[in-house]
C-alpha cells in the first residue's frame, strides 16, 4: 500500500473532528503545508520514540517532499495514534486506528 493509492475523500483523511483542529494549529493560514520542523516538534508531543517518529514521517512523506499535506499529516496522526496502541508503524495498521492520538500540553508555569 502506497499513500498515493489512498484517495484524498478516505475516511482516513478527512471527517475527524480533532484531526481537523490540529491541522488547523498548524496550518492556520489553510497553505496545504506543514514544514518538517513544524510538524516535528508538533509530533514529538506524542512521547513516541524518535526512531517510532522517524518511521511515521518516513510513512506520511512517502514522496519525500519535506512537508506534509493535509492528508500525510492525517496519516500521520493515525500512526501516532496506532503506535501509542502498540501497533507497529505501518501503512497496513492505518485502518484498524480510527483513536485520536493523545499529545502531552505545556502547563503554563505559576507566576510567582
């Protein structure tokens, strides 16, 4: 299975409500893009491995373009989110996922 064969109107790739706020985060001006540092940092908060991370961009920019669109971001979380149910990090456990990854949030600090 190729990401090129998933069609853009999958329920993979769009009808997720959380999936949707995140991509907006971080794609607030609607660009179709998010940069890899973005995207990095963004999936980082996952608390996944980075050798588990590397596999899920690797998977989500199988074209190797250096930023994800909407759909390889949705891929991406799906991923994340099969990964954080101990799945392996492959394109074959996409459907078996429809969890909504969890991602650590900065408590803001107390003013002292």
């Amino acid at each position: 299975v190729t990401l090129s064969r998933i069609p853009s109107s999958s329920p993979m790739t769009n009808g997720n409500a959380a999936y949707e706020l995140y991509y907006r985060q971080l794609d607030p001006g609607n660009t179709g893009k998010i940069s890899a540092a973005e995207a990095a940092q963004f999936l980082k908060k996952s608390g996944l491995p980075d050798s588990t991370l590397g596999k899920i961009w690797d998977l989500a920019d199988s074209d190797r373009k250096g930023f994800l669109d909407k759909k390889g971001f949705f891929i991406a979380l799906r991923l994340v989110a099969s990964a954080q149910a101990g799945n392996d990090v492959s394109l074959s456990n996409l459907s078996q996922s429809a969890a909504v990854p969890k991602f650590l949030t900065r408590q803001p600090h107390p003013a002292f």
